[in-house]
C-alpha cells in the first residue's frame, strides 16, 4: 500500500495520535505526515503512506491556508485558549479595530516560536520544557504571511480569519502577537488547516470513514498516487535501458531540459523524481518498491 492519504484530523487529536490511528487501520508500519497540527486543531493532515514516506521532506515546504479565530482580551501561556491565563482585558476590540492592525502582519517576518512546541533546544523539546515551567531563549525564524483575510465573527464574538502562509508559521503567534499590537492581548479559540500545497481539506477523509473503507478492503481506493505532490514539474518517460539504470540508482543520458522531473517507466509506473543536469538524469529521491 503506497500513496497519500488526506485526513481531516479531528479535534483532540494529535498528528501523532493520527498515525498510529492509521497504522492500526491499514495494517501498514511505514506511515507518516507533514506539517503537524495541534491537538486543539482540525483539518488537513497530509499522510504518507508505504514507499510514500519517503517524499514527506518535499510537502513540508509547502504553503498552507488555515481558517482560525482569535479571542482578543485573553492571554495564556499557550497562545491558545487551551492554556493557563496569565492576564486577561476586558476592553472590547471591534471589527474595524482589529481588521485595522492586519496589514502590519503581512509579508516576511520574524517569528518567535512559542515555548509550547515542537521545536528542539539542545535536544530538548520546547513544550517539554515549558511543562516543567522552564521557560528558554528562542531564536526568531524567518516566515511570510501571504494573506490576511478578515471573515467576520463568530458566535463568540471572537474574530475570524483566512490565513495564506509559508511552512514554520505558528498561527497562534500571530494571534498573541496581533493581541500585543491592540493592546489587550489574544489567543487562538479556533484553527483549522484548510490547505496545504495543492490538497484541500475538502478532498481529506475522517477516520471513521478511513475506517468503513478498510471494513469493506478498499482503503487503497482513499490513496492519492505519490506523483501529485509533484504536478509542478514536468513529466517524462524513460526507456527500457533507462529504466534499469534508474532502478539500481544509476545516473544515465538524458537530452532533456537542465531541472527536475517526474520521471515514469515505460509502461507508466512513476519512478522517481529526477533532475537532469548537463545532460545527464540523477535520482533525487526514488518512489518504486525495491
């Protein structure tokens, strides 16, 4: 069983939680994801399965969309209303107000990653550490913001928003830093990843309906073929004496144009991805079962 399986990962759920979820349903060990979602996230999570794997360092680039919502007034450790309040703001912030301060978050920034996370210090888990109430210096890293549409509010009161951003942004940091900006602090009450690359959450499956499909055997039916990630770039199909070459990591003649390429066998079965340079095709990451 190889290929990409869209989930709309529930709420309470960590990517992890997902994943091993999947690897019960499937009976497949060889599964994967990019792009982790919080457990007080829904949506797309993008999973990897068998040979499938091996392209998750590809999808993680990818740009994402999120629908989120963002309670003003309200600070917590977490940046997310899951989290311990550490001050709270009872001035009411309108919609004018708040769609006012959004252009000052677009385009390429610093972030400064929450404590609460995945990322490594010295080996160590942030969100680890921030359990045991140590709180360390984070280095800001580089992320853009693309697009910041304002949806209205929800039953709450709380504000929505269309998120277009690139990979290692952490939308409750733009929630807590959009707070800073007003003046009454913010966090994240809602988040769901509506895309990511070129797959939307409304082409993804539950797991219950993952679930049903394994029942009836036609969960391989749910997989997308692992060649899509890469519908950017161009396809060719090598010949036989190409083929075998390919097949025991071979470098081999190739008259194409210098750049990547979804390279096919020539019976159609997808190879890997290859690059050509000088005249001559390498594999950059191989996809066929050895």
């Amino acid at each position: 069983m190889n290929g990409i399986l869209l989930v709309d990962k529930p709420q309470d759920f960590t990517s992890h939680d997902v994943v091993a979820k999947l690897r019960g349903i499937l009976h497949e060990r060889r599964i994967g994801h990019s792009g982790t979602l919080d457990p007080m996230a829904t949506g797309l999570l993008v999973v990897f399965v068998g040979r499938a794997t091996r392209a998750v360092e590809f999808a993680e680039s990818h740009e994402k969309v999120y629908i989120a919502a963002v309670c003003t007034g309200l600070t917590t450790n977490t940046q997310d209303v899951t989290g311990e309040t550490l001050a709270t703001c009872d001035r009411p912030v309108s919609a004018a107000e708040f769609q006012a301060v959004l252009p000052e978050f677009l385009g390429e920034q610093q972030q400064l990653p929450p404590m609460y996370s995945a990322i490594k210090v010295d080996g160590k888990k942030l969100c680890d550490l921030a359990r045991k109430g140590v709180e360390v210096e984070r280095k800001t890293r580089t992320i853009e913001i693309r697009a910041l549409e304002y949806l209205g509010e929800d039953e709450n009161g709380d504000h929505r928003l269309r998120v277009v951003c690139s990979k290692g942004t952490y939308i409750r940091a733009l929630a807590n830093d959009i707070g800073q900006r007003l003046g009454t602090g913010a966090a994240l009450s809602a988040l769901r990843r509506a895309r990511a690359g070129v797959f939307s959450v409304e082409d993804a499956h539950t797991l219950a309906e993952i679930q049903a499909a394994a029942d009836r055997s036609e969960a391989e039916s749910l997989l997308l073929p692992v060649d899509l990630l890469f519908s950017d770039c161009p396809a060719v199909t090598i010949d036989a004496a190409q083929e075998k070459k390919c097949r025991v990591g071979a470098s081999f003649a190739f008259p194409g144009a210098d750049g990547d390429c979804r390279v096919y066998a020539p019976g159609g079965e997808f190879l890997m991805l290859g690059r050509v340079e000088n005249g001559e095709m390498h594999t950059v990451k191989s996809f066929f079962e050895v």
